[in-house]
C-alpha cells in the first residue's frame, strides 16, 4: 500500500488565486470547483495577500515618517513648555 504524498501548490498559482479570490467576481466555492482546490486553501491565501499587501503599505508608511525626521535624536517639544505641568506648580 503506498502513501499517498499531498500536493504542493507554487507560489504564482496561490497569486493567482488568491487575486480573483479578492476581485469577487466568483464565489470561494466557484474558484474551488473552478482550480480544483479546497475552499479553505483559497480563504487562507486570500487572507495572506491581504496582510502582507497591508505589511507593505504599513512599512512604507514607517519609512516615510522615518526619512521626514530632520536629523537623529529630533523629538517634538513638550506641549505644555520645557519642564512640563504638575500638580505642585498650581
């Protein structure tokens, strides 16, 4: 009796489904029929496009804000002036 070995998927078909899985223009269930895959695969490589296209869009966002720093150590002035507010001041 041989073992039956479980089929691997590239990373390019996963695109590629994972893409029309986020178009909408068929259901998960039509795209399962459609590749001959299990619905639970294609919400699993949906969900990984999503987070890593938000990853994406988050770490340009951090350089952005890193590289409008004017120079290292920079820190914004306190708001309430140089030694700030307390209770015993008033």
């Amino acid at each position: 009796m041989s073992k039956m070995k479980r089929q691997r998927y590239s990373a390019e078909f996963k695109r590629k489904v994972a893409l029309e899985a986020i178009k909408g223009e068929l259901t998960i269930a039509q795209l399962a029929a459609k590749h001959g895959v299990h619905q639970t695969l294609i919400n699993g490589w949906k969900k990984q496009a999503v987070a890593a296209r938000l990853a994406a869009r988050d770490e340009t966002r951090t350089n952005l804000i890193l590289a409008a720093r004017p120079f290292e150590g920079w820190e914004p002035p306190h708001p309430r002036g140089e030694q700030g507010c307390t209770l015993q001041d008033r």
